[in-house]
C-alpha cells in the first residue's frame, strides 16, 4: 500500500500500480497534507504499508513544512 496525497501529480498513482502496488488517498485542506488524515491512513494500512508518496513541492507549488512530520509518521507504522 502507497499512501499519496489527493494533491498529487496525476503519475503518482500510476507508478504506484506499475509498481504492483494498491494506493489510497491522504487528504489535503489547503494545498498542505492535512496530518490528521495521513495518521488516520497509515494506522488504517499499517499492515500493508510500503511509503508514502508526495511530489515535492506539491502540484500547487507548494514546500510541505511539516515533511519530517510526516516521515515520522509513516515510519512509526512500517512505511
């Protein structure tokens, strides 16, 4: 499983799948990744997941300032 915000390039999802892998989308409330869905996600998938996948900056141009924040939590749950 590839977690990938829903505001990402339209190609992240589709490397993923060429990869083999499921995807699920992470919701975004203003352009950032909003953490309380990326948590919520991982926990949900933290069986079965393998990364998260964002495009940095993101599609709108913008530098996520909470990335490491994210990085913990993808690693807290095997990512």
């Amino acid at each position: 499983m590839c977690l990938i915000p829903t505001s990402a390039h339209g190609t992240n999802p589709a490397s993923c799948i060429v990869a083999g892998m499921t995807f699920q989308p992470v919701g975004v409330v203003n352009g950032f990744v909003d953490l309380k869905s990326l948590k919520e996600q991982a926990e949900k998938y933290k069986d079965n997941l393998g990364a998260f996948m964002i495009t940095y900056p993101s599609t709108s141009g913008i530098y996520e300032e909470t990335v490491q924040e994210m990085i913990k939590v993808i690693h807290s749950y095997g990512g």
